[in-house]
C-alpha cells in the first residue's frame, strides 16, 4: 500500500492537497500538529502534517486479516487442547460434547410440543398473528402474545381488532420500550449524545435529522463534534452541514484533543457526537472509539441500526458494540423496511430501550422518537389473512441459537 503525507499550515489546506492528488475517495491514515524548529529559541510556526492513501490497497487487508485470525485461532486451539492436563481424557471431552448436543435437542423438543399443541383461535386474533409475524415480529414471541391473550382477553374482546391490538402492544411495550425523552441539559455542562454503528449504519445523516428538526434537538443550543477522521468525504460533509446550519464543530483526532474540543463548546446546551462506522474484523478501530468516548463521557451512546439489515445482522452487530456502552438503539431506512417489528426483537434480546426512527435523507420530519403508537399502525392492518397456527407442524429455531456464533 502506497501512502503519502502532506502538509499545510491548515488542516483545512492539507486536505486540500489531498482532494487534488489523490481524490475524495482518499483515507486518511494519522495526522498530526506540529511546529517549525525556529531560531533564538523564540518556537516557530504551526503546521499540519497528514499521511494518506488513495485507498485502492486497503480493501484486501480485511480479507486477509480475517484469515490470518481463523488460521490463528485453530493453532491456539490446538496448542491449547495439547497442554491440557492428563485428568481431562479425551473420553470426558467427548462425554461433555455429547451432554451439551443432548441438552440443546431436549430444548428445542421443549419449545416444539409448546409452540404446535395451541388451541384454535377466533379470526380476529388468528389475525392478529399473521399481522405480527409478517411485521417481523419473532414467530415464538408473537405465539406467546396471541396465547396470552387468548387467556387474558373476554370474549367480546377477542373479537375486536381494536382490542387485541391494544392489548398486543400493551404488551410489546414493556418487552421493547421507548426510550425517556427527557435529557437533562445542565447549566456549563452540555449533555451529550454519541452515535455509533457500522459503515452504512446511518450516523451522519440522523445526526444532521436530529440537529435541524424542531421535533427532535433542532431547537436547542447546539454543537456537533466529529471522530469520523478516517474518510475526508465525511470530514468535509458535516463541515458544509455545519457551516450551513450555522452549528459550531469540532473535529478530533486523539483523546487528548477532547479537553480543548469540550472547551470550545462549553456554552452549548447538547453536543451530538459522529463516529466513524466499525465494521466487523476492524477490532482495532473499535478499540480506538472505545477510548476517544472513554474520554468524552457521552451521557447517551446510541447504537445505529440500518432498519433493512437482517435481524440476525443486527444482534450481531449490537453484540460487538456492546464493549462502547450503549445505552440506545435507534433505527434508520424505515422507511424502506417493510418488518418493522423486528425492532421490537431486537430491543428485546439487547434489553436497551429504543430511541430515535429516522426515513429518507430529507432533515426535516423524517426523524420521530419511537412509540408504541407508531409501531401500531404500521403491524396492525386488514390486509393481512387469518393464519391457523394448531396447524402448524414445522419445528421452530430461536433466533438467539441463529446468532450464537455470530
């Protein structure tokens, strides 16, 4: 891989020079400050000086890192497995393997005798399944929502629509809840937000959604600081974002950096934070946003999830960027997800509450908080046909099984 560094007086000036010899598509490898070695000893001038790559090169190096890591792997395993003490024969190993298979079977034995032996369900609520399960919601969840209510509801009840959907989200709410719209902004401290997730996840764009929208955070005092100095595309996007909106912004590249960025927007009322998107194998770009949040304290991490992305992606995604400390989910492409109830699945197998919902690329009133309201009308409808589950004969796989190894 073929890098080069550039230098300006400017940050500014050296991207510049970027843009002109390698293009926007360029990735920025380290920067750094630095200063002119000047006579008497009087200190000389500041200066930039930045390495980076056309990024042509860099697109192998996952591929292979990823194969050097499973190739390591089985090494490990093997020098482990010949250390092993002499007491753990290979026939106990065997005996424990053999345990473990029998125990996930009699499991799912379990969950078959339970999820195929229902009684028969009136039309409405049989439904109501269909329109579940078609939303996304688990098929196993959405099973135990229509027994529940089969038990709990009167019935008159079950053969209301409108009083099983009450019911249903009643229900869904508590499984996956919306987040507490309530930040506490404080007086020289702003309250900040970090939004984190993977290339494609929808940061930026629902940073800028939440910045300008008047339903969102668009009314308060803001200021905007970026982590994402990997990509200059993304670096010069929210800086027009942030000249046009007339938002103050601050670009870090080190920990260190982090006092004197917080200084600047001190007077803030909330500072919403970008980073740059992690995708799995980069270990050690997770590392490094682990300790630039480590630094800036964000009162709310929200992990970003591409809405259209498989659910078992999703939880895989969200179990990797456990390690930052989320604290929220929030979606984005709902607007093009045709399984809205798959954010109640994952809400539910993460425990984090959901926050912010956000469609199209348009800023204004494409961002909404989540309600149980909102996912009412998108899973209940009367397009969907009545589905009888006593005759349903196919053996159920938990998602959580799914994404064990992910």
């Amino acid at each position: 891989m073929s890098t080069r560094t550039f230098t300006g007086r400017t940050f500014a000036e050296a991207l510049n020079k970027i843009k002109a010899e390698l293009g926007a598509g360029a990735v920025i490898l380290k920067s750094e400050k630095r200063q002119t070695s000047s006579s008497f000893g009087l200190g000389g001038r500041d200066f930039y000086e930045v390495t980076a790559s056309d990024g042509k090169d860099l697109q192998a190096l996952p591929e292979s890192g990823t194969e050097f890591a499973n190739e390591l792997d089985v090494k490990t395993q093997e020098q482990t497995s010949e250390r092993r003490p002499a007491s753990q024969t290979y026939e106990m190993a065997l005996l424990r393997s053999e345990v473990a298979a029998l125990r996930d079977q009699l499991s799912e034995i379990v969950k078959f005798f339970k999820y195929s032996n229902l009684p028969a369900m009136p039309e409405p609520l049989s439904r109501s399944f269909a329109n579940m399960t078609e939303a996304g919601i688990e098929r196993e969840l959405a099973t135990d929502l229509a027994a529940e209510a089969l038990v709990q509801l009167g019935p008159a009840q079950l053969e209301s629509p409108e009083q099983i959907s009450k019911f249903v989200i009643g229900k869904v709410s508590k499984i996956a809840p919306p987040a507490v719209n309530r930040p506490m902004l404080r007086t020289g401290k702003p309250y900040k937000i970090a939004l984190v997730g993977a290339p494609g996840a929808g940061k930026t764009s629902t940073l800028q959604k939440l910045a300008t929208d008047p339903k969102a955070y668009g009314k308060l005092k803001l200021g905007l600081i970026s982590l994402d100095t990997h990509r200059l595309a993304a670096i010069e996007q929210l800086r027009t974002f942030a000249r046009v909106s007339g938002l103050p912004l601050e670009i870090i590249y080190q920990p260190k950096d982090v006092a004197a960025a917080l200084t600047k927007l001190a007077g803030c009322q909330m500072i919403l934070i970008d980073t740059a998107g992690c995708a799995p194998g980069e270990d050690q770009r997770l590392s490094d946003l682990s300790e630039m949040l480590g630094a800036l304290e964000p009162d709310e991490t929200h992990l970003m999830l591409n809405s259209t992305t498989r659910t078992a992606e999703q939880f895989a995604m969200a179990r990797r960027f456990q390690t930052l400390g989320v604290t929220h989910l929030s979606f984005s492409r709902l607007d093009e997800s045709a399984q809205p109830g798959s954010l109640v699945t994952i809400s539910r197998l993460t425990s984090k509450p959901i926050a912010w919902l956000a469609a199209g690329q348009d800023f204004l009133n494409r961002i909404e908080r989540f309600r149980p309201e909102w996912l009412e009308t998108r899973m209940f409808s009367t397009s969907a046909s009545p589905v009888d589950i006593t005759t349903r004969s196919e053996q159920f796989v938990p998602l959580r099984k799914a994404v064990a190894g992910a």
